[in-house]
C-alpha cells in the first residue's frame, strides 16, 4: 500500500494550511533551536515531573503550582522520569497541542520533543496529546485533573501567581477519574443539571453540583477546588458546596453565586455525557513496516495479531496499529538517524493516509525501552536481562530478586511485593476446607482424599489463614471440564452461600480445570491430581479403562500437580514425568528433560495414584509392554527444554463502571491505590491471574458486567491470551497480598473514614463566613465587574468604543468601560476571558484598552 506524504504541503495535527513549507518551516525551527544551544542545560535528570510552554519559539519552564493548567492556545512539553528496577531510571516525553495553538508552536514543540529525545540518549517513550484526548499515562500525572485555560503566553497570559485573588472565573468540571476542567462563560448559560462547576473568586470558590452529578464526581470536584487553594491562593481560599436542586439549603452560599451571576433560570440545561463513545476501528492489531521510497510514504504490513517479538527488526522502524485507537512507533536500534528522528512525522502521515481522527495517540519508542501497552500487544516478550525459567524476576517499583527456595511466611506478609510476584499469600500451611457439589448442594469431602479432583465433578476449597493477627479466607471455586451445567451454576450459587456465611471476607477464586494458581497447588502439598472425568462421590464407580497416563510437573511441594492425559504415545513430552498405570502394573516414565527434584515429586504423587508396583523406565529404554499399553509406539514432544520462559509483562489497572448510564472499562496508567473507586469494579491484569476488585459502592450489575467483560478481555486480547486463566474476586477490604503487592505504599486503612464525599465537605469553610469574605473583601475591580455582569447591565459597545466621558451613558464609569461589557463582547475586543485579563498587569491592561477603544 502507497500513500502521498502529505507532510509537504500541510501539517495533519492542524486545521490551518501551511503558511509555508515543511521544509522551510523545519529549516527556520532549525536555525532557530541552534542558536539556542542551551535549550535543555536546565533539564534535571532526576525522578519527577518537568514541563516547558512553548513562547516565541523558546521552551519556557511552567512553575510547579502551575502543573495542570494548560492554555488552550499554547503547546506544551511534558517530561516524566520515574525510577524503577532498582536504580534504572525511565523517561517519558509529552508534547501536548491546545486547541487554538499555531502550527509554527506545534511544529517547534515536535522539534523539541525529538532533541530532548536524543539529549536523554534516545530511551524515552514520546507521545503526542491533543486537547480534550490525552492519554491514560498523561493524566496520570495530574491526580486532580486538568484545567484548560482561554488564551496562551503569547498573549501576555502568565502561569499562576501564588497568592493572587483578583481572579474571577467559571470552571465546568467533567470526568470521574480522568478530571477536566474547563474556563467557559461567568454566565448560567453556561450550567447544566449533569455536571460540576465552580465559581472561583479569588478568596472563595463555590462549587455549583448539578443535581444529576454523582458522588465520585463531587469528590473529584472538592479535590479539585482544594488543589487550586492549595497550590495558587497559598491555602487561603474559602470552599463551599450548593447541592443543584436542594439550592434553599446554601441560602448564603446562593448570595454569593447570584451576586454574581444574576437570578438563577428556573431551568437549566440537561446533561451532556462525560465523554463520547468508542470509535476506534474494529479491525485486529496489525503491524507495519513504513517506509519513505523517494517521497511517497510506503506502508506494508508485516502481521497481524497474534503478533511475536522477533518480528521487529533492530535495523528497521515499525508501526504498530492498536485497531485504530493508537499508533505506536518502535525505532530499531540499528535503524538510520533521519528514520529515528522521523518516527513521530511517519505515525502523523500515517493517520492521515489511513484517515484516522486527528486526535489519535501517538507514541514513540526505541527498542529496549519498550511501555508496558506495547509489550502487551504481543504474544510473548522477553526483555535483555530478563532471566529464565522458575528464577523469572518481575520488578514493579523495587521488588527484589529472590531465590525459588522455601517461602518465608512472614517475609511474604512483611513484604507484599514478593507475595504478588510468586502469587503466594502464605507458605500454604493454614487450614483447608473442600466440598463437592451434589445433587446441587455441598457436600463435605473425606480429608484423606484432599487434593483428588474429578473432571466431573464441581468443588469449593476454603482456604483460612492468619496475617498480622487476623484471619483470612481464600475460597477457590473449581469447575470440571465434564460438570454439567447446574453442578457449575451450583457452585457459583454456593459460593455466595458460604462467602455470606464468613461475612463477604473471602476472596473468591474461579479456577478452570487445568488452569489452577500456584497457590492453589501448594495448599495440597505436591499431591495434587486432576483426574480428566468421573466423579469422587461415594458409592459411585467410574468406569473402568484399560491404562491410564498421568503428566507430573514440579519441583517441589508447593509447585507439584499430576493431571490425567489421553493414555497414547502423543500425549508424552521428554521435558516431563509420567505414570503409566495398567491393572498389573505402573510404568514411572522419566523424560530425558527432567530434572532430579521433578523425579522426586513423581515418584511421591505415584505413590498415591498407586498401590503397584511401579517400574521406573527411562526415556528411550521403554519395553515393549509400555508400548502396547499406550495402543503402540509413536511420536511425541522430544525436544529438550531445561527451562521455560516465562513471559515478563506488567500489571495494567481497568476500570469498570456505570456511573454514565453505559457500562466502560477505562485504563488507569501508573496505577496506586488511591485508584481505586469505592463505587466501582477494578479489573488488575498481572498476566498469570486476573483479579476484580469490588468496591463497597458498586453496583451488582457492575459486578456482573466487569466478570462477563473480563473473560471477553482475555478471549480478544491481540497476544492470544488463555481464556481460562483465573479471574480473582476481591472485596474492599479484604485484599490478600497477592493483590496488594501490585500497588506501592498500600495503606490498610485508607478505607476507614475521612475521605469520603460526605465527609470531607463537612469539612469545608462556613458557608456564611464565605458570603461576608466574599462581598465584602473582594478588590473594587472584582465588585465592580460582578455588579455589573451579575445584575445583567451589559451595554452595546458601540455605546463605549472610542467615547469621550462626556458621550458615554449616565452612571458609566469612563475609566472602568471593560465592566459594562457582556461577557462575549469582552473577548471580542480584549481577545481575552475578563477572568485572564484581570490577572494581567496594569500595563498590558491599559495596553489592550488602548487598542479597543476603551481606554
């Protein structure tokens, strides 16, 4: 497939045309930057966050208070280095575009981004973000959301200056996680009954919760509105909140917003939705290899999904296509400097030649500093110094490598971290409990059969141990390949029956058959056995078969499980232990991959699958009768496999939620406990286990939604997932370790009282202690401009253009004419918010005065 690149007549992130070409553009950004040799001799290597505004083609740093405000008519370069793997560190670069940005600010910053790029040794992930579609891991910086601001530095508009109250502005507030908060018009135009606003005055912001707003969204709101007296009024604003609908409750309150916006209409607007629907393209992930051939943008594919590692080519540059939701860019390390330094450029034509929406993410990266996304688009991946086999280290934060020797029970409570990476919550020594479901009811098991489970049959295992004193419930929910239908509803119903019994403490476990967890191996210390069908009830005899075959994989007591194969030569491997059983005679088969531990645990389990004799045989000296056992001689697995990769992927954070009126799962990028919503489900992905963590709060149908989407998760993940691998129910307040291992700093009792909506705004200012600060403190040009604008007595501006004090109307204060203009002829002739304008200083004011006409 050929695509004109049409980066040479026109810019596709703008809907400007270009003033001039791409080659003189990038010639004049060239000379520019190159005289400005020490662009980057301020940028810190250290862990944190760094941002620059891009002003008269120059990076400019944004003060820390200031983090979260972006002018809308300005670009933006965000830079992100975190420290992981011990003492490696890792960088992310942003560029962000405003919606009203010029094309030479949006071309200067993609400059930029590539030479901070090359002058951090070419490691960093790049992404570009528009306006309004930012991606997880961008929001993920600004826990309080973002607020987008009318204007930009080129206008004379300056960043936030700490303790300064001559402000007056209205913010609309949207999102539940994902927070934005836009400036619109001081106007009840400018409400609705769905959404959040807050009137910020300088020493006071009243926070306006339309009455179809939900709690999580008032929250994010408070949070919100302390951020802005926290960071830009030095603590020192006041914080009120009026319930929309209940306004009589917040009678001062109300003073406060009609002094200032007038009479409230007796309706407002109804609701927007907090985001539009998915729109992604519905075709499979696919890879590419995209080309410049003497102008024309080539694009070819390579594959689809599934996809492998050993596609990507260390002397090429690939696009990586996430269904249309995002374009990704891996350079290879090998691949030629102008390809490297072209990679964002090549994902932009790319969009275009596909016409894909504008607003797709990008990202860019180079190999071996590969994001956690990318790598899980792929089958398997193995990083450069990962390690192999059972000794596989998986670093989140800086978890440590340890040895695959004996558990440290209390190693494991005192450092949760370990307790994720080997899914161990203990040493399995605590108490076990079985049932099997008959005749649709549980029915304890014979303890001397523990660990025996029937390919027929449905159990619940509960699982009780101690953690720092109190008790705790594992209950795992098996499920029979040959179960019917009502035996695998049963036990689901069942479960329920006993979790309510233990007063919702247990976490729930779905375990398929065949796909059981670690720790549900070791709690039957290496004598697990899964039988392919039949039943263990009493009294029943399950008929009969002539030989049966038994796979054995482990090492030890905690690793250990035999599982019942198809009993031909096929079913065999040389990297594992079998036992062949006959009415006369067991066969303990030792493959030439085995090791001397997995021999041992053979043997062990082979005594409880049998009372015969037991013949060891080793691979390629079987008898003849072995052979006739297994219906004759065939071929089976034989390549020698000392160690198996296990794949090294990080955990990703879903959330799964309601709230909106429809059921969506959004990512949350660089994930902490704080995100995790009490009114929702939260789906954890840790690769080997996925784990649905319910909130106190959360709807039943969330509940059902998040598992039904959970399995359609795993069955349309682009790397060819298992869908049976376990699903993990977890209630608030009950996380095991394996769960709270995945999280940094987890607090057990963030959860107790103090944080919720209710609660903290109890906590805010008096509402009557606002309503006198508020009008009786304000500066005169702030009371001034709410007298005006809030009792509606706006005049024409050809009333006041270019009028001497004696042609203006009666009462019109000749040095003050900005104050009687509405809001929308206020920006037409200042070409400013009046909210921006007032945090100008007094030259740039009578500045733009001047040319309006109003000085």
């Amino acid at each position: 497939m050929e695509a004109k690149n049409e980066l040479r007549s026109e810019r596709p992130w703008s809907k400007e045309p270009a003033r001039t070409s791409p080659r003189q553009s990038q010639d004049k950004f060239s000379r520019m930057m190159n005289e400005n040799n020490n662009a980057f001799k301020n940028v810190r290597r250290k862990p944190g966050l760094q941002i620059w505004t891009i002003n008269k083609m120059q990076m400019d740093p944004v003060p820390p208070q200031a983090f979260g405000n972006f002018f809308e008519g300005d670009c933006y370069i965000v830079l992100y280095i975190s420290e992981n793997k011990g003492s490696r560190q890792s960088a992310d670069i942003h560029y962000w575009v405003g919606r009203t940005s010029s094309q030479d600010e949006q071309g200067a910053a993609a400059i930029y981004v590539t030479q901070l790029d090359e002058n951090l040794g070419g490691s960093p992930v790049q992404y570009r973000e528009v306006q309004g579609y930012e991606s997880p891991r961008f929001r993920s910086y600004f826990k309080n959301g973002l607020i987008y601001k009318k204007g930009g530095v080129a206008s004379g508009f300056n960043h936030v200056e700490t303790n300064a109250y001559n402000v007056l502005r209205l913010l609309h507030v949207k999102g539940r996680k994902d927070v934005t908060a836009t400036e619109v018009e001081v106007s009840w135009s400018s409400f609705n009954k769905g959404d959040i606003f807050l009137l910020d005055i300088g020493k006071a912001i009243v926070q306006w919760n339309g009455p179809q707003s939900n709690r999580r969204e008032k929250l994010k709101a408070v949070l919100l509105a302390q951020d802005i007296r926290d960071r830009e009024r030095g603590g020192r604003a006041q914080i009120g909140v009026v319930e929309g609908g209940d306004e009589r409750s917040s009678p001062e309150l109300m003073k406060v917003l009609t002094t200032v916006l007038g009479p409230k209409p007796a309706q407002l607007k109804e609701a927007t939705p907090d985001d539009v629907p998915d729109s992604a393209q519905k075709n499979s992930v696919r890879l590419y290899h995209v080309y410049d051939n003497s102008g024309n943008l080539v694009i070819q594919e390579v594959a689809k999904q599934p996809l492998t590692q050993d596609l990507l080519k260390t002397s090429d540059c690939f696009i990586l296509d996430n269904k249309g939701s995002s374009v990704m860019v891996w350079k290879g390390k090998k691949a030629s400097k102008e390809e490297r330094q072209g990679a964002m450029n090549r994902a932009l034509s790319y969009i275009k030649a596909k016409k894909y929406p504008a607003s797709t993410t990008v990202e860019v990266m180079a190999e071996g500093a590969e994001s956690a996304i990318f790598k899980h688009l792929f089958k398997s991946w193995k990083d450069k110094d990962q390690t192999q086999g059972l000794g596989t280290t998986h670093n989140v934060g800086k978890i440590a490598k340890v040895d695959n020797g004996k558990f440290d029970v209390m190693e494991l409570h005192a450092r949760p971290e370990l307790a994720a990476q080997y899914r161990m919550v203990d040493d399995a020594s605590g108490d076990v409990k079985v049932w099997r479901i008959e005749n649709l009811e549980p029915a304890e098991v014979d303890p001397k059969t523990y660990g025996q489970f029937y390919g027929g049959d449905c159990y619940l295992v509960l699982y009780s141990y101690k953690r720092a004193g109190q008790q705790q419930y594992i209950l795992y929910i098996w499920q029979g390949r040959h179960a019917t239908n009502d035996e695998i509803a049963a036990s689901a119903f069942q479960a329920v029956s006993i979790d309510q019994k233990y007063n919702g403490a247990p976490v729930q476990v779905r375990v398929v058959m065949g796909k059981e967890p670690r720790h549900f191996l070791a709690i039957f210390k290496g004598k697990l056995i899964i039988f392919e069908g039949g039943t263990g009830r009493p009294g029943v005899v399950n008929p009969a078969k002539d030989a049966r075959l038994f796979q054995v994989r482990g090492t030890n007591e905690l690793n250990t499980k035999a599982t019942e194969v198809v009993a031909r030569a096929a079913s065999l491997s040389s990297n594992d232990v079998f036992l062949l059983k006959t009415d006369n005679i067991s066969y303990l088969w030792y493959g030439k991959g085995c090791n001397g531990d997995e021999r041992e645990m053979g043997k062990a389990i082979s005594d409880v699958l049998s009372r015969h004799e037991k013949r060891v045989v080793m691979e390629g000296q079987e008898p003849a009768e072995f052979w006739i056992a297994l219906g004759g001689k065939g071929p089976y697995a034989s390549d020698r496999r000392f160690e198996r990769e296990e794949p090294l992927h990080s955990p990703r954070l879903f959330e799964c939620s309601n709230q909106t009126g429809r059921f969506k799962i959004t990512e949350v990028d660089d994930f902490a406990q704080c995100d995790l919503d009490e009114d929702d489900v939260m789906l954890l992905d840790t690769w080997e286990e996925l784990f649905l963590w319910i909130g106190n709060s959360s709807y039943e149908y969330e509940t059902k939604e998040a598992l039904n989407s959970a399995r359609d998760y795993l069955r349309t993940h682009p790397a060819g997932r298992d869908p049976d691998t376990p699903i993990i129910f977890v209630k608030q307040g009950y996380e095991p370790p394996t769960f709270t291992g995945w999280f940094n700093a987890w607090d057990p009792h963030k959860w107790s009282g103090g944080n919720s909506y209710e609660e903290m705004k109890n906590k805010l200012s008096d509402s009557t202690s606002i309503s006198q600060i508020t009008l009786s403190g304000m500066s005169s040009s702030s009371a001034s401009s709410l007298s005006s604008s809030g009792t509606g007595k706006f005049l024409d501006p050809e009333l006041l253009v270019n009028k001497t004090p004696d042609e203006l109307p009666d009462g019109v204060d000749p040095t003050r004419k900005e104050d009687y203009l509405s809001d929308q002829d206020f920006e037409n002739l200042l070409g400013s918010t009046r909210a921006d304008f007032q945090r100008l200083p007094k030259w740039r004011q009578n500045d733009l005065k001047k040319k309006a006409g109003i000085f």
